[in-house]
C-alpha cells in the first residue's frame, strides 16, 4: 500500500517535494493556506532565475524552451562550476566553512534542474537581465543563465501541471494549524477542527518574512520597517509548529534576502497586480548609478560587484539608512540598459534636466549636501578606464572616502532621473536543521519521525547574504530530497 504523504504549502520547494513523493509511488495530498489566485508562495513573485553549476552549454540545451532561438549561435554562455558556485556562496558566510547544506545546494543544483525538465519544466536564457551585447554577440555574466519560462508563475504553473499529472491533489484554504502526533512521531496534521492523517508531513510553507511581530523578535534591528515585497502567508507558522516538537533552531536567525524597492510599494507588492508584475517594485540597477541618504550622502560601493552578488544585501543597507529610504540616481547614458522595472506603470521617480534641480526634488534629502556629493563624484570618475557592463570594468572613483569600484560614469547627459527605494524583505535565512533526507532534527540531532522540511525552512544554506538565484535552486534541490526522503 502507497504511503500517504502531506505536504504544507505550494510554493517551488512544496511542488518539489510532492513530485519527487508522487514519483517515488506516494499518495499526495498538498494543503495550501492560500485560495487558488495567491497560491504558490513567494514563487510567483520572483523572475523565475535559477542558479545551478554547468560545465557549458550543452548541459543547457536540454533545458531550453526554445532550441532553436536564433540569438543561440552568438551567445557566449561560459561555464558555471561547482567551485564557483563554492565561492560565491563563501563569499556570504561571514568566514564560516561551507555548511553541509551548501554542499548538497551545489552538488545537487545541476541534477535538479535536469529532474525538472524531465517534468516538463522548461527555461529560457535570461537576455534581459544577465547579458549584455558586445561584439555582436550576447555575453551572460555573473554566473545565472536560465530562467523558467514565463519566470516564477510559469515555474509554479509548469510545476503544479507536473503535480497534478502525477496524481497529486491540492487543498486551497486549507492552513495548517498544528501537527498530530502519536508519541514522538508525527501522524498527520489538523486543518482548524479537522484532523487529516499521513504517514509524513513535509513541510514546505515558508519563512517568517511576513510577520512583522516576528521580525521583530526573532530579528531585531529595523526589519519590523521593511517592505514585504512576496507573498503574505509567510508567517513562520510551519516553523513554530515544528519548534513546539522540540525542533532544531539552526541558521541564522536574523539572516534574511532584501532588495532595494520602490519605496511607495505596498506590501506584498500589490495584491490588486497580477502576480507576474509584483517582482516590477524592486530597484537593482543601482550600479549604474549612485544611492543617496537623506544627509545626501552615498553608503554603499554601489559597484562593489555584479548585482547578483550585492541586491540581496543592499537592501538592508538601505533599511539601515536614516528614515529608512534612498534615492537611486541615474543619467540618460544609462536609460537603455535600466531593467524594465523602472519603466513600470507604477514606478516612481523624479526627472530634471540638471543635477541641480534634481537634488531639489529629493524629498527628505538634505538638496545642498546632495549637490556636493555628485559634484565630487563626478570630479573622481577615472575617465581613463572604459565603461563595460559585461565585466567588472575597474572604471572606478579615485579620492573619495567610498568609492565605486566598477561601472562609475559621470552624470552629465540629462535627463537626470531618480528613484525612492525602501529595503524588501524577500525571505529569511533562518529555520530548521534537517538530515540529508531532508527529516527535520530534535536539538539532540535526532530526527522528529515523520516530519520532513524544505525550501526557505531549511536553515543553514544562507548566511549573511547569497548569490542571486540559488534560493529557487534550494527549494527545488531540498524539496526534491525531502519528498523522496518522506516517501521512503
């Protein structure tokens, strides 16, 4: 007889979790505290990128939507090996040693995708965002190449056909409101009044980024004033059940991803939008430009590296500014290379024809020192170096106390635009210690039984920051792990 396994939630990592069980001859049953339209956790809110290593591109045509898309023949790929994804993910631990989970992230993120494609979810190259043309040809950088088609609705909804076209059954407005157990084993799970009883349960609902009374507590500092820029369900409910067994905190607690966003965004980035337009609120372009404080000061290197390497943080940086905003400040040099977010219907921002009548409509930001800061930017730009968005240029600031590294242009082409942003909060890092199939551990390391994590539950696979992209891989590679690890 088939075991019957629950999974709590319906994001990326959940979907994950109930095909690998579906595969591996389970009975599923997936319970979403969401109705239909606002399911699919933070999923749907992001551009659907996936980081993994590959040796070149033929590990990515098998992947591809579109084979025969004529930019193929002059498009330089490169290799993304599992080294460099080491270091990239090094490059955020604070000098910690890569975790076990990171090293299952890496090893595992190539093998994940390909499983992924064998169930029907296909990719496009990310033309738009990781490439520049040059030369005539389109050269992708920082390491992330493919995205689902039809970005993160389409991973859901090209996850979710894979699910339900494996005999797996979905629960909308169905919330988890605690686990049922038998001794020390968990048995099934109780929806209100309801009791629904498993041989597993995995958990896959998300972090805590939604509650602010637990950013609050859990976090400190000034997450309680971040945007949240997914889904409203993450409210660390899945995590506090399982610490009620005796589960294992582990991670970084206070950790989390948060990028720069429009800083009149609402909440969970307008429910009113489709689901694909809410990602258009963030603000990461800003190594093309500069970010002012209300002092009117930088405090950032803003071209300190690619913006895979630094959005993840940059919010925080912005969160930890005076009144809690930036101003991200662009010349018209830059207009064609801006990300279609700032070009969104609902984008904010302000336009002069002069810097100086520019830093007068900074609203909150002292006009007088602004003026001063550009000045001397501009004063510093090496104008020996040449501009190249492909590569870290080394066109950089000479003499200020902050430099900028990389892709510094004097801004004197108007129109002069800006952009308000605020931090947004996008998932927490924090969570739960799991084995290597994925079963969720007692503080003494043993394993609570029947219980199974994955996805942004899984603590100990980010720290103080992340390359952009692997969060997507996590849910696939540990959703993967733990339905095959609940489904024996």
């Amino acid at each position: 007889m088939s075991k019957k396994i629950i999974v709590v939630g319906s994001g990326n990592a959940a979907m994950c979790a109930g095909i690998a069980a579906l595969e591996a001859g389970a009975a599923v049953l997936m319970l979403e505290k969401a109705d239909e339209a606002l399911a699919g956790g933070n999923t749907k809110y992001t551009a659907g990128a996936m980081r993994f290593a590959y040796d070149g591109v033929d590990d990515l045509m098998p992947l591809l939507k579109d084979k025969d898309d004529p930019r193929l023949a002059v498009t330089d790929f490169g290799g993304y090996t599992t080294a460099k994804f080491a270091d990239d993910l090094l490059m955020f631990n604070g000098g910690r040693p890569l975790a076990p989970e990171q090293d299952c992230l890496i090893g595992q993120s190539l093998p994940a995708m390909q499983w992924l494609g064998r169930h029907g979810v296909k990719f496009e190259p990310i033309y738009s965002r990781q490439s520049f043309e040059k030369n005539g040809r389109h050269v992708f950088w920082g390491g992330l190449t493919l995205a689902a088609e039809n970005e993160g609705v389409g991973l859901f909804d090209m996850e979710l056909a894979a699910f339900t076209r494996l005999g797996g059954t979905i629960r909308y407005e169905s919330a988890v409101t605690e686990l049922m157990t038998d001794g020390d084993t968990v048995i099934g799970v109780k929806v209100g009044d309801e009791e629904i009883s498993g041989d597993a349960v995995i958990l896959a609902c998300g972090g805590f980024e939604a509650s602010a009374e637990r950013r609050r507590d859990w976090m400190g500092g000034h997450w309680d004033k971040a945007k949240v820029r997914g889904t409203p369900m993450n409210t660390g409910d899945g995590l506090s059940m399982a610490m009620s067994l005796g589960a294992q905190s582990y991670g970084l607690i206070d950790g989390c991803h948060a990028t720069p966003m429009d800083l009149h965004m609402p909440d969970y980035a307008n429910l009113d939008l489709p689901a694909s337009e809410r990602k258009n609120y963030r603000k990461i372009c800003y190594f093309l430009g500069v970010m002012l404080n209300a002092d009117g000061d930088r405090f950032v290197d803003e071209g300190e590296n690619f913006r895979n390497y630094t959005y993840a943080q940059f919010g925080k940086a912005v969160l930890d500014q005076p009144g809690h905003f930036a101003w991200q400040i662009f010349d018209a040099k830059v207009d064609d290379l801006l990300y279609a977010e700032y070009t969104f219907h609902d984008a904010h921002f302000v336009q002069a024809d002069t810097l100086d009548a520019l830093c007068d409509m900074l609203t909150g930001v002292d006009a007088t020192a602004a003026r001063a800061t550009l000045e001397a930017f501009n004063d510093a730009v090496n104008d020996d170096a040449t501009f190249d968005p492909t590569s870290l240029d080394g066109k950089s600031t000479q003499g200020l106390t902050l430099r900028k590294s990389n892709w510094a242009q004097k801004f004197d082409t108007p129109p002069f635009k800006a952009y308000p942003v605020t931090g947004g909060i996008t998932f927490t890092y924090g969570g739960l210690k799991v084995s290597e199939r994925c079963e969720v551990l007692r503080e003494d390391g043993t394993p609570i039984g029947g219980l199974f994590a994955a996805g942004e539950m899984v603590g100990g696979v980010f720290f103080e920051g992340y390359p952009g992209g692997s969060g997507l891989t996590s849910g696939a590679v540990f959703g993967r792990c733990a339905g095959q690890g609940a489904a024996g």
